[in-house]
C-alpha cells in the first residue's frame, strides 16, 4: 500500500509540474504580426534597393525568432521571452530600417537630380560650343559628326527624367554619368576644332 | 479518501525531483559550433551575391541548411536520453562543405561572368569604331551617328556597372547598346555597298589603270583620288611617288550630280586651269562636268531624281585649305601639300576620282566582321 501511495504521489507530482509549466506560455503571435508589418513597411520602403545589408540582417533575425518560438513549442516548459525580446528588436530595427531607407532613397533622389542638371549642363555647354564652331566649307569635317553625336546624346537626356520619375535613381544616375563624360568629350573636342580652325575664311 | 490525501502530501515532498527532472529534459545547451559557422557562412555567401552568380544552389543550400535548423529544434526538443547531437552536428557539417562548394561557384562563375562581360564589351566597342570610322571616312548622314552616339553611351553605361559588377544590368545595357549599333549598321550598309561591290570596283580599277597607263606613255604626271581611303596619289611616268591625305565634300558617299550636292565628282578629268591665288590657298580647276557627268545628270533630271530646278554645277578644284576641311565637292589638301602638287602638275593633267581604288578598301576592312 506504502509503495502504491509513493508511485501515485510521483504520476501525480510530474502531472501537476506539467499541468502548471505546460501551455501556460503562449507564442507571441501579435508581436509577431505587428514585426511583420514594420518589416513589410521597410520593404515597400524600398529597402531591397536601398538597404539590401540592413534588410538582410533583419529577415536573418526573423528566421532566429522563428527558431527560438519552434524550439519554445517543442518544450514542456515554454517560455518566449527570449523570442519576445527578439520580436521586439526586429520591430524596432524594421522602423529603424525604414528611415534609413528613406534617407537613402532621397540621397539617391537628390543624387541623380543633381546628376541630371549636370549632364543638362554638360549638354549644353557642347550644343554652345558647337554652335560657336565653323561650317560649311573649309571647316573641319568632325564638326558634322559631332553635332549628330550629340544630336545622339541629347535624345538620351529625357530618359534621365524618366528614369526619375519612376524612381530608378541609380540608374539615372548612370546614365547622366555617361552623358556628362560624352559631352564634355564632344566640348573638348570641339573647343580643339574651333582653336585650330583657319581663321578669317568664309565660305563662298 | 486517506489514501489520496497521503498520495498529495507525498507528491508535494517529491515535487523538487519531479522539478529537476523536467529542469534537465529542457534546459538549456550550448549549441553546437557548427551552426555558428553554418550561419556565418550563409551570410558571406550572400555578400558574395550568391543571387547573381548561383541562385538555384543557394536555395538548395537555404533549404539544407532550413532542414538542419529544423533537426537542430527536434534535438532540442527531445528528451536528453534520447538526442542524437551527432546527427545534427553532422548535418550542419554537410552545410558547411555544400557552402565551400557553392563559394568556389561563385568564385569560378564571377570571373567567367567577368571575362565574358569584358569580351562583349569589347566586341562591342569594336562594332561601334569599325561603324565609327566608317561614318568619318565616308559622310553616310545624321542617323547612322546619333544611333552609334546612343550605343556608345550604353556600352559607357555597361562598362561602368561591370566595374560595380552589376553584371546584370551591364548585360541589359549591352543588349540594348547592341541594337543601336545593329540599326546604326542597317542605315549606313545601303549607302556604302557599293564601296564593298566587286563589278563597282573593277570599274573604278579600270578607270585608275588608264590613267596610271597615260601617265606611263607620256612620263607625265597623274591623279588618283580615292574617295573611300580619303587619298591623293601622284603617279610620274606610271609610277606612284607621292599619297596625300585629303578633305572631299561632306556628302563624298555619293558621286556629283548637281550643283550643291556637296558631293565629290567620280570620273576621269583633267586640269585645265592653274589657279596661283586661289581662295584656299593654290588651286588646279578640273573639267567637272565632263561628258559622263552631263550624261548622268540628264538622266537623273529625267527619272526627276534631282531637284528640278538644279543646275550641274562646276568649278571643282584640287585646292589647298587644309585636309581636315570638308569641301562643297573639291578635294582640299594642306597648303605644304598643295604647293608641291600645284608645282608638279600641269594643265591637261589627267586626274582620276573614284570611290574605291582597291578591293581592299576602308569600307571592307571596317564592314569585315561586323
């Protein structure tokens, strides 16, 4: 009888420690919701663009409180402050996210506007200079053929505003590079064309 | 009633062993190095930009390395008797040397990816000069210029990116920079076919020949200008002794067909004035329009292909002025040049202008490959 009463005592004092440990604990599943949602707001932020590294270490922490909340589940006694604390940086770091991202989105913005004022410049400045330049005959025969390059360039300047407005701004950026490098190669070019052009000799 | 009351009071005095027990089914452990390393490895790997350069193997590899986290949760979970820490450690271990393998992909495929670019890089670059020179050497309009002008901006843009090793957008602005040059090609091979037809050449040849055959029976001097290599040959008694580079007309593509076409006359002709004080330094006035000439522009006034009220035009010379300087169909040399051909030639001088002299011409070497 002595023994029956100890065994019972036992089942029951393992039944008691697990009815108390056991599911009193519950996943963090608003603070999981409300992370996801400060992470989708980083995204459409643009931060796969913008913040590639940042958003990268914050799917990697997602991925860790995922585990920590899986390996909570599988135990008698759960216990999710560890991955509530880890929700609660990734809320935290996605918002942090965000603003870095919208920072540097405008940065890439203010970046290829001012890209594109300058290849406009750029430009212009070569259209001057080849309006300046010789014609007609005895001038020198590049001439000709600078004015259709840049004829060529200038056509390219609308799609930095294109790009633009569809806020491609690296690309843009890119692209008013080029064009800059282009037409202060033409300028060069035709500055050397005007410096070594005979003077005084008009055409007929 | 008693013997529960007993069971409770007992459980409650085991209840510290019952504590310990769950205590050591679910304690915490320190995790094996292996998924340390694994983490590790996954993030270098996708600094490498495993997404460009292998991104099936680097699913397979997060899938692998998913599975092995997931036994990893199941170990732990697992009553301690019963965990197989080795399994999950060798599980880890098979992710590590998958991602050694994937890295070496990475590596190998960048610099393949690298040299590639770098090829059609070039290749294209290339298609874009032989185009290039072809517009300079021979005036084929506007059009043909600005599309190259675009191309090349492209392939700028391309070069740069590969420099950044945006490899994907480099290839997107290749291809785009490669139909430019494509359409660019596609204007200008009408206007400069008959720079690469063989018939077109043996006539011009022929034409050369005679002249260099005069200049042989009379010991005199002769003419050739090759419109297509921008040259002026002397030839003295059928031998060449002197290649000056010269200017033409803006449009020298085509032959002279009437007055204000800009373009230089193809034929046979002779000087028939030395004019000592011309407006471009020195000049010998040629016999343009010679009887072909008349023929040719009668013919062209016919099918109305000129404008009607055009005249045949005249006064083409070989003049001084500078062979960078494009002409309204004279052939222009540097003054130095002009003084030593103007001393040289005479009036009855035969001077030949052709559109190619050789088979092997600017045009065929430029068009060659592309």
């Amino acid at each position: 009888m002595k023994g029956f009463v100890k065994y019972l005592s036992a089942g029951i004092s393992v039944m008691l420690m697990a009815a108390l440990l056991v599911g009193c604990a519950k996943p963090p599943t608003q603070e999981m919701d409300a992370a996801k949602v400060a992470m989708d707001t980083a995204i459409g932020a643009g931060a796969e663009k913008y913040a590639k590294e940042g958003l990268k270490s914050l799917n990697d922490a997602w991925a860790a409180a995922q585990d920590e909340i899986k390996k909570q589940e599988g135990k008698l006694f759960k216990n999710y402050d560890n991955a509530k604390a880890m929700i609660a940086k990734i809320t935290a770091d996605a918002a942090a996210l965000k603003a870095e991202t919208e920072k540097k989105k405008e940065e890439a913005k203010q970046a290829a506007i001012a890209d594109q004022a300058a290849a406009q410049a750029a430009v212009a400045q070569a259209k001057a200079l080849l309006a300046e330049a010789p014609t007609g005959k005895g001038t020198k025969a590049d001439i000709d053929a600078m004015k259709a390059d840049l004829a060529g360039i200038e056509a390219s300047v609308a799609e930095i505003g294109t790009l633009i407005s569809s806020e491609e701004f690296f690309a843009a950026t890119d692209k008013a590079k080029a064009i800059s490098a282009k037409a202060a190669d033409i300028s060069a070019q035709v500055q050397a064309a005007i410096e070594k052009a005979p003077k005084g000799k008009k055409k007929k | 009633m008693n013997v529960l009351r007993r069971s409770l009071r007992e459980a409650l005095r085991q209840a510290p062993w019952g504590l310990l027990l769950f205590s050591l089914a679910g304690c915490a452990r320190n995790e094996p190095l292996e998924v340390r390393l694994a983490e590790l490895q996954e993030r270098k790997i996708w600094r490498a930009e495993v997404e460009v350069f292998a991104p099936d193997e680097y699913r397979a590899y997060c899938a692998q390395l998913r599975r092995a986290k997931d036994a990893l949760i199941e170990n732990d979970g697992k009553f301690f008797p019963f965990r197989d820490d080795e399994a999950v450690t060798g599980k880890f271990k098979q992710v590590l040397a998958r991602g050694d393998e994937i890295q070496t992909l990475i590596a190998r495929r960048r610099t393949a990816q690298e040299a590639g670019i770098a090829e059609r890089l070039a290749a294209e670059r290339d298609r874009i000069d032989r185009l290039d020179v072809l517009t300079t050497v021979i005036s084929v309009g506007r059009s043909s210029r600005e599309f190259l002008a675009k191309a090349e901006l492209l392939v700028d843009e391309a070069e740069s990116l590969a420099e950044r090793r945006r490899f994907p957008d480099a290839e997107e602005r290749l291809k785009r920079a490669a139909t430019f040059t494509q359409i660019a090609k596609e204007v200008m091979t009408p206007a400069l076919k008959r720079f690469v037809d063989q018939e077109q050449i043996s006539l011009w040849r022929r034409k050369v020949d005679e002249t260099i055959r005069e200049s042989k029976l009379r010991g005199g001097y002769a003419i050739v200008v090759s419109k297509v290599d921008r040259q002026l040959y002397l030839y003295k008694a059928g031998r060449l002794v002197r290649t000056y580079e010269v200017g033409l007309g803006s449009r020298s593509i085509s032959d002279k067909l009437y007055a204000g076409d800009r373009a230089t006359p193809e034929g046979k002709y002779r000087v028939t004035k030395k004019v000592p004080r011309s407006r471009y330094f020195k000049a010998l006035l040629l016999n343009y329009p010679n009887e072909e000439d008349r023929r040719q522009f009668a013919l062209a006034k016919r099918r109305g292909a000129i404008p009607r009220r055009a005249g045949i035009g005249g006064l083409i010379e070989i003049h001084g002025g500078g062979k960078d300087g494009q002409t309204l169909g004279c052939v222009a040399l540097d003054d130095h040049q002009m003084e030593e051909i103007y001393a040289l030639a005479d009036v009855n001088t035969p001077v030949t202008i052709v559109g190619a002299r050789d088979y092997e011409n600017s045009v065929t070497q430029a068009m060659r490959g592309l």
